[in-house]
C-alpha cells in the first residue's frame, strides 16, 4: 500500500474547496485546508450580498467538502505569520495557493485617500461583517454617495445604500451593520462608469433588482443611451447586452415616483479628482467618448458631482505570500496551468488556482473548471515529488500550538456555527453573522489545538 500524500491548500473559500475537493477523491491523499480567518467559505461568506441568499446558498456544497473524512480545516492560520512556506514544505508533499483576490485596485487620482473615500471592498467587508472590519468604519451620514465602476460589485454596494434595514432583516448582516443602515442619510446614490452601457459588465439580474426596490427612483439619462451602428449591431448580437439596454432605457422613460432615494446610472464618465480638504466634498469627472477600436478617449468636458462618500469598484488584485512568486503588474501568481512558476520555471510542488490564478473573473463556478486543471497537474506531480520530511498529521498542529496560535477545527467552526444561529434567533432573524474574531474564537473552544477531525 502507498503512503498517504498530504497537500496543503492555503485558504477556504470557492477556489481552496473546489481544488479540496477534487483532492481528496485521489486514492491516498489526505488535505489540510489553511484559512487565515475562524470560518470558511471565503467569497460566499464576506463577499457575496447578505440579500443573494440563492448564491450563498453554494455553501451548503462546500460544507460537504469539509465534511470528507481525509480533509481537515485548520482555520485562524495566517500563511507567512503563523506558518511558513518552510514549514509547509516539512509538513506537506504539495502546496495548492487558493487565497483570491483580497485587495482592490485604485484610481490612482488626486483626493483618494481623502476621509469618505473608500473601496467598494471595504464596504463589502464591513457589511458583510468580515472580522478585519473595524465596526464604526461606515457611519453613513453622507447625503450622496458616488459608487465608481460598472460591474456587479458596485450594483451589488448601490443596492445595498438604497435599501431599508427592513428590506435587510432576512439576512445574516451584524447588527451594528443593520442599525448604521437604519440611521443612514443617504438620499442620492451615482453608479457611475467611463464606458457606456454596451461595455458595462454588470448582469440583466443584478441590473434589474434596482428596478425592483421600492424606496428608491432608478434614474437614467437617455443622452448616455445614444448609440452609434456598431454598438446596435452588439447589443443586438448579444441576449444580456440587450437586456440590460432595455431597462435602463424604460428607466429613462420612467416619471421618477418621488421615492426616499434615487439611483442615478451615468455613463461615459471618468473620475479625474475627488474633491475636498480633509473630507470628501465631490467628484470631477471627464466625459469620455470612445474611438473605432473601443477605446476610452478624453473629451476635454468636465462636470463636477456633490457627494460626501466615495465607493471605488474598478477591479481587485491578489496579495502576495511570502516565498511564493507574485506578478505585481497583473496581481497573480505566475503559473502554467496552474503550476507555479518562478522566473518561468516550475516550482515543485507549488500550485495555485481561483482569482489568484486567473485573476478576478467569472463567477463562483467558474473556479470549479480551474481547481480541476490545477488539481490534474497535482495528481500528476505527486508520485515524483520529493516526499515531507515530517508528514505526521499532528505535526502542524503541534508546531501551530507551540506558537501560541489559536486554531480553529472543523468542529470549532461548527460551535461559532451554532452561535451565529442562535443569535439570529434571539432577535427573530434566521442568523447574526458574529464579527469579532475574539468572539468566534470563544465560540470555538479552539485554545486546544487538535480537537476534532
């Protein structure tokens, strides 16, 4: 009989789980999943919107991952804090790098980093109650808010500004997050992109449900509709596109109904300045055309929008590791296929998959197709790598205690599980997502390294 191979998979989210997965269908192959935070789910937990309650539902399938006999979830492990990429060499035969794509990209414009100026990820992750979200980092006294990008982030954060804590109440959302939202000022929210509505990339579904709050005026304007022969001849090649073309034109034509909050989508808008001393006081913006090619072309016409909250939604970027290649240019891991590359050569035993690979694309599925190509060449590599000097299980969790880390198991993950519903029902709701990582560490009973699978 073979020894067992064991393969590390640095975070537990959609992509770690996916690769997880198809791991542990391998005969003799035993994974560790190492997440930096308490809970898994990644993505589906700090990233999707509290009200896309279908979509959350994913994690019921990821759930049964972590629930294979040969896989083990170590979370509250920080890879380059608590762990080495030596010490994953001493303990495992392979490393698969799963840890997305966490940062946001900027404007790179004059005012960003003024007070009120804020990525949409930031405000994802305080609404989302991600437990590196300070509490009081949203205070929502602004009367306008401009989101910056097109795709379905920024709808996905205009949606969320629009609605009412009593639209929200069915969700998992902290209850801090519900009470900043009930005391909101918000009454005029710009979605705002440099390309026009052929080039958006938000979804019919996602552009849709604006239409359907009801507290706030979708308002479009139909000179941001006006379109030339060949991006007709687009919209009318493609289903989506015209979809989406044909509610923001009903929304021009619609008489706004007076509502609490209005919804205001312009195009062929670029930020050139946020404005302000110390606080955010408005936005520049260049009115854009675009060339034969579909390129982005300055107009030299300026207009300048009042606001006092700035979400930027133009696109994320991975985080490096220590000791792992990283591509700063594009935000990924270099990598063929999926196998890690260091200056264009392979690096044994090192692989990567998910946004990290590819880069911020496609949707939660998209990252099962890519766990499998990664996890081909995994399989592939094993029976020729060089063994882990100490592949004993209780290695790592032995070394993680000696460093005082505070681990969290599978089944301490299903403690602070238990808690979150038992909060939610409390107060009448289905569950309260806990914040602070000391709570859930508590919930966890996790000072004891080991416990559980």
């Amino acid at each position: 009989m073979s020894r067992i191979q064991r393969v590390a998979v640095i975070g537990a989210g959609p992509s770690g789980l996916y690769a997880a997965d198809e791991l542990a269908q391998a005969s003799n192959v035993c994974v560790d999943v190492l997440e930096r935070l308490p809970s898994p789910y990644g993505l589906v937990r700090y990233g999707v919107a509290p009200d896309h309650l279908k979509t959350k539902s994913a994690v019921n399938a990821l759930k049964r991952v972590l629930e294979r006999p040969n896989v083990r979830f170590l979370g509250n492990v920080h890879i380059g804090r608590d762990l080495t990429v030596d010490d994953l060499d001493r303990f495992y035969d392979a490393v698969v790098v799963a840890n997305g794509a966490s940062t946001d990209r900027r404007l790179e414009i004059c005012g960003e980093d003024l007070h009120g100026s804020y990525s949409a990820t930031e405000f994802v992750s305080w609404y989302s109650g991600h437990p590196e979200s300070e509490i009081g980092r949203f205070t929502l006294d602004a009367t306008s808010a401009a989101v910056i990008g097109h795709g379905n982030v920024a709808v996905d954060v205009t949606r969320i500004l629009a609605k009412t804590p009593g639209d929200l109440r069915h969700t998992d959302m902290p209850s801090h997050v519900l009470d900043v939202l009930d005391q909101s000022s918000i009454e005029d929210i710009h979605l705002v992109g440099r390309r026009g509505p052929v080039h958006a990339r938000f979804t019919t579904k996602e552009l849709a449900e604006l239409g359907d709050l009801a507290n706030a005026d979708v308002i479009v304007h139909g000179e941001d509709l006006e379109l030339d022969e060949a991006n007709e001849e687009a919209i009318n090649r493609n289903r989506n596109l015209r979809r989406n073309y044909d509610f923001l034109h009903a929304c021009a034509a619609r008489v706004p109904q007076g509502r609490p909050r209005r919804i205001h989508i312009r195009f062929f808008r670029a930020p050139t300045e946020i404005v302000g001393t110390s606080v955010v006081e408005g936005v520049k913006f260049e009115r854009t055309e675009l060339d034969d090619t579909g390129q982005v072309l300055a107009s030299g016409e300026t207009e300048a929008l009042s606001a006092q909250l700035v979400l930027r939604s133009v696109g994320y970027r991975g985080v490096p590791i220590s000791g792992i290649p990283f591509d700063p240019a594009r935000g990924v891991i270099p990598n063929r296929a999926g196998r890690i590359l260091n200056h264009g050569a392979v690096l044994d035993g090192k692989y990567v998959t998910g946004w990290i690979k590819r880069g911020p694309s496609g949707v939660i599925g998209t990252n099962k197709a890519d766990a499998v190509e990664t996890v081909e060449k995994v399989i592939e590599d094993l029976p020729t790598l060089a063994p882990a000097p100490d592949p004993d299980p209780d290695g790592v969790t032995s070394t993680l205690l000696d460093r005082g880390v505070s681990v969290v198991t599978w089944s301490g993950w299903q403690q602070i599980d238990a808690g979150e519903i038992a909060l939610g029902e409390s107060v009448g709701r289905t569950r309260t997502k806990i914040h602070r990582t000391a709570d859930m560490l508590e919930l966890s009973g996790s000072a004891v390294v080991g416990e559980g699978k």
